[in-house]
C-alpha cells in the first residue's frame, strides 16, 4: 500500500509540474540580474524625482508627520482641543519651539526633518484648532 501511494503522489506531481525554463541566453540572465530598484543622485535629470511644490499646510503635515502620536494620543500627546488649551495658555512661540527643539516624549521636529519652521507652525495650528 505504501509502495502505491508512494508511486501515485510521484505520477500526480509529475504530471502537474511545470517545465523550468533554464534558458541561458543573454537577454534572461540579464534580465535575472537587473536591480530591483534605483538610486536617485542630487542633480540628476529624472523624469520620477518630483519638485517641491512650495510649503505644505498644516493638515498635509499633520497627515505625514504628526498624526501617529497625535492622532492616537501616544505617550501622552495632547489629541482633542481640550488637551491642547493648558499648552496654549503657554503661548504659541513656547509650542513652536517645543516642536523645534522636542519636548518631554516628542523627539525634535516631530520626526518631520524636512518641515520648516513655518510648516510646523501650521501644524500646531491645525491641530490645536481642531
């Protein structure tokens, strides 16, 4: 009994199996060896590499930088308006350079490094308006 179930799973998958293409000509190993991805180089042409479009508004960096913890309410981010107005008694200029410099649990710019100064503070806007 083993011998046949032995010879009929051998006969089903041989049966089943799709032949291997090992091709060795020029074009398949070249296109087998061609990278995954590419390097973009500062100052390259690149049809692909996008120019900024001016500075983002504080929703747009609030959905890319600051929504994980803020959103969420993560170690103690302020969320909801009413988690926003004692920092707002502070001052704006004091909650701006808290999201420059960090503050407590909130690593410098947020983890935005590429957000100026004026984006941050159209985020601090934006979710504290909110």
């Amino acid at each position: 009994m083993k011998k046949l179930s032995a010879a009929l799973l051998l006969l089903s998958t041989a049966v089943f199996a799709q032949p291997y293409d090992n091709s060795l000509t020029e074009d398949a190993i070249k296109q087998r060896l061609e990278p995954v991805g590419s390097v973009y180089l500062a100052g390259a042409e690149s049809a692909a590499a996008a120019e900024p479009t001016g500075p983002r508004s504080g929703e747009q960096v609030y959905q890319a930088a600051c929504f994980a913890c803020h959103g969420t309410g993560a170690l103690g981010a302020p969320k909801a308006h009413a988690d926003w107005e004692p920092r707002l008694a502070k001052g704006k200029d004091v909650l701006l350079n808290h999201a420059i410099n960090g503050f407590n649990s909130m690593p410098p710019r947020g983890t935005c490094m590429n957000c100026s100064d004026d984006e941050l503070a159209a985020a601090i806007e934006f979710m504290s308006s909110k």
